[in-house]
C-alpha cells in the first residue's frame, strides 16, 4: 500500500468506511451516527509512513463488519452471512 497516493488511500478509506457503516446499520442495528463512530474506530486514519498501512484493506468491509456483529467466527454460526448481499455490492 505503500505506494499509494495520499488521495487514493484516503478515497479507499472513506469507501471501506462508508461500507461497514452500511452494514453495521442494515445488520447491526446501529443508527447512523453510531455507525458512523464504528466505521470510523474501525478504519482510523493512518499516517503515510505507519507500518503496514492499509493492511485492513486485505478483506473487504463486510468480513469486519459481520466479524463485530457476530464474532470471529461468524461464518460457522452464519453461513449465509458469508457473502455480501446483493444491496452491499450495488453500493460501488
């Protein structure tokens, strides 16, 4: 990630916020200030040089979000959470 522009990562973040924003008030019941906070706790702003910046990046919005709703492991218990929806994915 690192060879990312400030205006990329930047852009990137604010998508993957908006995103589990998204899914933490359709799925997590959250209003949308609340879920603003979560998305923002969850992808805080990373300085260009911190290590590993952007690794959370490596899975999509959803995985975090459903990860904070259900737990680690919400797959075993969700199985049909594993996907994203149809409404997640006609968010681009």
């Amino acid at each position: 990630m690192a060879d990312w522009s400030e205006d990329e990562y930047v852009e990137c973040l604010r998508d993957e916020r908006r995103r589990f924003g998204w899914v933490m008030q359709h799925y997590g019941d959250l209003d949308a200030i609340q879920a603003e906070i979560a998305a923002k706790k969850r992808y805080p702003f990373e300085a260009s040089d911190a290590p590993y910046r952007g690794l959370i990046f490596h899975d999509e919005a959803w995985h975090w979000a459903m990860r904070a709703i259900h737990g680690d492991e919400y797959w075993l218990s969700h199985p049909h959470l594993v996907k994203p929806s149809a409404e997640y994915e006609a968010l681009d």
